[in-house]
C-alpha cells in the first residue's frame, strides 16, 4: 500500500516501511514509499493470527489512511491475498465465510485511502499452489509439468474475495498480470528453464525482475489516465 513514509514502530512490532524514494532515478515518477505490516491486509478487517485477534492491523491500516489523506499521493497501490480467518463480533469467521467480510473490508478501506483525492489502483492476487514448487521441481526435475497448476485451480482460493471487491468498487483500476504468470490458462513451476516460485505462492526474483516493466507500464497508464 503507496502511503507517506511511515514513522517507525519498537522493535519487535512488525511493521516494516521501504521503498525507494522519490529521488530514486531509476523508477521515475513510479518511486514512491510505501508501507506494510506483515500479516495485515489492505482491508478494513481483524485478521486471526494463530489463536488471537491481530487488533493492531485495524490501527494500522487508520494511521495510514490518515497519513494518505494528509499527503494524498496521486495513485494509492494496494496488493494482496486473502486472511484465512477473521475476527468478527467476537467470534472466528472461518476460511470458507471470508469472501463477503473481506470484500466489504476491502472496499471499506479503498474508500478511506481515496478520500484526499487520490486514484486507487489493486494487484490481483497471484496463484497459490497446493505444493510447495521447488521442493516438488527437485524431486522430479525430468517432470515439471507435474508441479504446475492450472490457473482455475491457482486462483481459486485467493481471487473471489478480491473479485467480489471490485464489483463493488469501480473506481479501482485492477491490474491483473494473471496472463504473464499463467499463459494459456496455465501456471507452470519451470518457465523457459526459469524457477518461477520459491515455495507455494511467492514469485523468485528473476519472475519478479521480468514483471517489472509490464507493471511499470500498467501503474504509468493509470496515472496516465488520471491526467
């Protein structure tokens, strides 16, 4: 989430603030700060962390709504997958009810960080896989197919939250890389002999290296747009 830099917490509190910085020449107009908060979500929600409410996402996710409408940026990113339980009404919401509590929350905090002005803008989630990619990859290495997922089956766990969001929010632009990481309806563990995951759902940094460009030109168009 594209906020102003963030102030920083006590050791030990979780949050973490990067970025490159405005002046960073090697990122553009596209080199802002931004923050996050492991285990936190870009939704107006209380996630479960093992057996306790994480009340501090909630804080969090305040602080930097009021920090964005302080110094509204002219695109707020938001990016994301899904909290398996949720904290509501003093009960554990389990995996399979999430999707309607976390759609309202997502639209609930997309609100709040446009409210100074601001354009907003989603990452689709990427796949998730069943397996853990490069442990099955190394087992039968002559047999890559074998770990790769079709997209239906990547995505399903992850994307009806987010789908169901944005029909309620329209003035979020969706930037879906699904078709680079998935071609042809499929997401492969070994592309052109190049380890995409580095476990279950996270992207190896060459995969990532090789998205930065398009995501580049889909951020620059929605700036572009907003002009």
């Amino acid at each position: 989430m594209r906020a102003p830099a963030a102030r920083p917490d006590p050791p030990g509190s979780g949050r973490t603030a990067r970025g490159p910085g405005p002046a960073d020449p090697r990122h553009g107009p596209l080199a802002h700060p931004f923050v996050q908060r492991s285990g936190c979500p870009a939704a107006d929600v209380i996630p479960m962390t093992g057996e306790r409410p994480k009340w501090i996402c909630r804080e969090w996710l305040q602080e930097v709504t009021a920090a964005v409408a302080e110094d509204p940026p002219d695109l707020v990113v938001t990016a994301q997958v899904p909290i398996p339980r949720l904290w509501i009404e003093d009960a554990v919401v389990p995996s399979a009810q999430v999707t309607e509590p976390m759609a309202a929350g997502m639209v609930r905090a997309w609100d709040g960080l446009g409210v100074g002005g601001s354009g907003l803008a989603t990452i689709r989630p990427t796949p998730r896989f069943d397996v853990d990619v490069p442990e099955c990859v190394a087992e039968q290495p002559r047999q890559v197919d074998r770990c790769g997922r079709t997209a239906a089956q990547a995505l399903a766990a992850v994307s009806a939250p987010v789908d169901r969001a944005l029909t309620g929010a329209p003035q979020v632009l969706a930037v879906d890389l699904g078709d680079r990481l998935c071609p042809g309806g499929w997401c492969p563990a070994v592309d052109d002999g190049v380890l995409v995951w580095t476990d279950t759902n996270h992207l190896s940094r060459t995969r990532s290296l090789e998205l930065a460009a398009p995501l580049g030109e889909a951020l620059s168009a929605a700036l572009t747009d907003r002009r």
